[in-house]
C-alpha cells in the first residue's frame, strides 16, 4: 500500500503510460499541431504522420513501461525522496530523448525507402 502512495505522490511516470496509451488507442488521423508526434519530419505528408504515430508510441509504451518497473523497483528499496524523484524524472527525459532520436531515425529510413521506390 506504501507503494501505491508513493506512485501517487510521483506520478510523472504513471501519467505518461496512460497518456501514451490513449495516444496508442486513439492516434491522430490526420496532421494537426495540437496532438501525436508533431515534428518537421512527421508532417512530411499522411504516409510519414501515420507510420510516425505508430512507431513513436510503441517505443514511447515500451521505453515507458520500463521505467515504471524501475520506479517501483527504486521506491521499494530506497523509498521516494527529492533525489530518487529528481533520478526518476532525468531517466523518463532521457526516455523522451531516445524516443525522439529512434522515431526520426526510422523516419529517416522510411523516407530513404519511399525515395527509392519512386525512382525511375
């Protein structure tokens, strides 16, 4: 029961799942700015926005399932604290970080690949 407190009173890790996994059921359609992973490469055209959308959340699931478990494994041996807190937030933004840095690497791909089927 602690532990659930404990989740509560830290919960940036918690609200990311459930924000990704509304982002997982209920994706964006169509480009917009206001919701799904908006970068200059992601709004490329509907083909890179869906596979942006798609690719992005399932990293963003794994990436924030992990570290989940690694917040109740730090809370069950170490207790939440202002450092172990402050730990947790700077790996969930290094999460945030890879997410970015593999959605546009295969972004990347994907353009290249979508290059060369179109060459004559």
């Amino acid at each position: 029961m602690e532990l659930i407190f404990m989740l509560i009173k830290s919960p940036v890790i918690i609200i990311s799942l459930v924000i990704f996994i509304v982002f997982k059921l209920f994706p964006p359609k169509e480009i917009n700015h206001f919701y799904g992973y908006r970068t200059s490469n992601s709004m490329k055209s509907p083909h890179h926005w869906a596979y942006a959308q798609k690719y992005s959340v399932n990293v963003a699931l794994v990436i924030t399932s992990i570290l989940l478990l690694c917040q109740i494994l730090v809370f069950s041996f170490f207790g939440s604290s202002t450092v172990t807190d402050l730990m947790l937030i700077g790996v969930w933004l290094i999460g945030v970080i890879m997410m970015i840095y593999k959605t546009e690497k295969k972004l990347k791909a994907f353009d290249n690949s979508h290059n060369t089927n179109h060459k004559i």
